[in-house]
C-alpha cells in the first residue's frame, strides 16, 4: 500500500509543478506583451522624431 501512496504523491507532486509551469508560461507571456508593446512605441516616437528632424532640417536649407 506504501508504494500506491508515494506514486498517489508524486503525482500530485508533478501536477503541481506542472500547474506552476503553466502558470509561469502565462506570465511570461504577459511580460512578452508589455515589452513587445513597449518596443512598439519606442518606435513609433522614433519615426517621429526622424520626421521631425528632417523636416527642421529640410527647413533650415529652404531658409539659407
């Protein structure tokens, strides 16, 4: 009986790792998003900047 007891622990043993794992997969998603959202913007502001500094630029010559 000793032995159906241990693999009966075990095996909750695995299936809360497992859910610990998912778990963990899920938040590591989450993060993934954030940082991939993050990326996003950082390069949509630099588009803009680089439009803006072009056009200052392309200003400064019309001027001269």
């Amino acid at each position: 009986m000793g032995s159906v007891a241990q693999a009966a622990s075990g095996t909750a043993l695995v299936s809360g790792s497992v859910e610990g794992l998912a778990l963990d997969a899920e938040a590591t998603g989450e993060v993934a998003r954030h940082v991939l959202d993050a990326a996003d913007t950082v390069a949509r502001q630099s588009a803009s900047i680089g439009a803006e500094v072009v056009n200052r630029f392309l200003a400064t010559l019309r001027a001269a």
